[in-house]
C-alpha cells in the first residue's frame, strides 16, 4: 500500500491533533532508522558517522538518529546545513537543543565541507517530503559531497533530490545503500530504487485511527 505525500502531511497533522505530536513521531522515526542501519553492522561503535541535517524534520530526523548513534559508541558529527536559529519546527529544535547538551556528538553547522575524519557511513537527513524546485546552496555541494564520498550512505526517509510523490529527480540527488521512510511507502520512492538502495517502510507509531478518511 503506497501513500501520496499530501496523504503523508494529512495523516501527520491529524495524528498530532489526536495527541500523537510530531515529536513523538520524530523520536520513533529516528529509532527505527537506526535500527535498520543497525542490521548492516554488527558493530557501530567507533565508526565515524557523518549526519547531514537539513533546517525541516527530515533533519530533524537525523538529529534523533545522532542521538541515538551515540549511545552505540559511534563517532557522531552532525552537519546543520544552515544557521541553528533558521531550523523550521518546534520538534527539529528540540532536538538540536539536547544535542547541544551532549558533548559525546559533534555539532557543526555552516557551510564547510572540510572534516578532519574520513567517514565510514553518512546519513542524509537533508531533503525528505518537504522538497520543492531545484536545490539550492548549501544543500547542493552537501549532495555532491555524499555523492563524491566512499563510504556507506544511508537515506533518511528518500534520498536527497528525489521526489517522493513523482519518482522525478531534481538537478542532483543522492545515490545511497539503505533508505527508510516512515509510516507508510510514498508512491514515487520505489520507482528509483537505484537510489534508494535497500529499501524499507517502518511504521512510527501514529495511530491508525488518523488514516480515517485519508486513506
Ligand atoms: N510525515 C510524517 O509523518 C513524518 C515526517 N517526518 C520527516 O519530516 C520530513 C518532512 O519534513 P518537512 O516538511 O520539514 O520538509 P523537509 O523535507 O525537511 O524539507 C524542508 C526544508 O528543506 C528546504 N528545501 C526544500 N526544497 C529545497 C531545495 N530544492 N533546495 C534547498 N532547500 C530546500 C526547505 O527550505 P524552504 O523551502 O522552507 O526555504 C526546508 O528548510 C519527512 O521527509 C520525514 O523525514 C518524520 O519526522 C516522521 C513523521
Ligand atoms: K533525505
């Protein structure tokens, strides 16, 4: 069963009415991604994990993940593709601020792309659903640095620069290992699963109530 991403924020929104706030929702995407890419190695802790964090809850995402990530012992630095201040929702916030209290994850943010490691995996938490147009600066050099980057890669609910409704691409887009996306399959992810990699559908706890009428 495969979802529009209209029907995604719809059933978002009345799952959060219900009580079932997008921070909750967040919290279990963020687990549930992690442990899928858990699956892929038997041991995490001490690899470099690199987190690309874009403004919206895709990033927002990703943040839980790096939270999450370094209770395995890995070596977490998140990449906020712009200024703190400009992150877009109370729930992404959230999590930035308990990051900024965790001294066990590296917070960077700007747009430098010069790291003193080489990372073993990168998550792309840049783009999800919210995607619109061809991609702007400082999304774009992050993209191609995924992209130009020999290592695992793996996608936070659709890789970069592909829509999730259309299956279309944007100018650039991340060509990654292991996609998770959330709640239900949106209908233009699996028509590239050349970029998605292995790809997986997890449910994040909303109710299923909050399909009514929706789907
Ligand atoms: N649905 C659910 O149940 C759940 C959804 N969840 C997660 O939420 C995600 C959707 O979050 P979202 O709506 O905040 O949008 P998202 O994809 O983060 O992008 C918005 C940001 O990107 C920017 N931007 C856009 N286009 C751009 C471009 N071409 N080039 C450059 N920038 C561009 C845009 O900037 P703006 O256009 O506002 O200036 C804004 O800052 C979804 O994918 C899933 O991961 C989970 O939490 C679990 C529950
Ligand atoms: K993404």
């Amino acid at each position: 069963m495969e979802i529009t991403v209209d029907q995604m924020y719809q059933i978002e929104n009345k799952g959060h009415d219900m009580g079932f706030l997008k921070k909750f929702m967040m919290e279990n995407a963020g687990a549930a991604a992690v442990r899928r890419l858990l699956t892929k190695f038997d041991d995490v802790a001490s690899k470099n994990i690199l987190i690309f964090v874009g403004l919206g809850n895709n990033g927002g995402d990703g943040l839980v993940m790096a939270r999450h990530l370094a209770g395995y012992g890995s070596n977490v630095t998140v990449m906020l593709l712009g200024d703190p201040e400009k992150i877009k929702t109370e729930e992404s916030n959230w999590n930035w601020s308990i990051l900024k209290k965790m001294p066990s994850v590296n917070l960077m943010s700007g747009n430098s792309l010069d790291f003193d490691f080489k990372p073993d995996i990168i998550i792309d938490g840049i783009l999800g659903t919210g995607i619109s147009g061809e991609i702007r600066e400082p999304y774009a050099s992050a993209i191609n640095y995924i992209n130009n980057t020999d290592c695992y890669k793996f996608a936070v609910d659709v890789p970069s620069g592909l829509d999730p409704q259309t299956g279309n691409t944007a100018n650039i887009f991340t060509k990654c290992d292991m996609t998770v996306t959330f709640h239900k399959m949106k209908e233009g992810i699996p028509k590239r699963k050349d970029l998605t990699g292995e790809l997986y559908a997890e449910k994040i706890g909303i109710p299923v109530e909050a399909e009514e009428g929706i789907v």
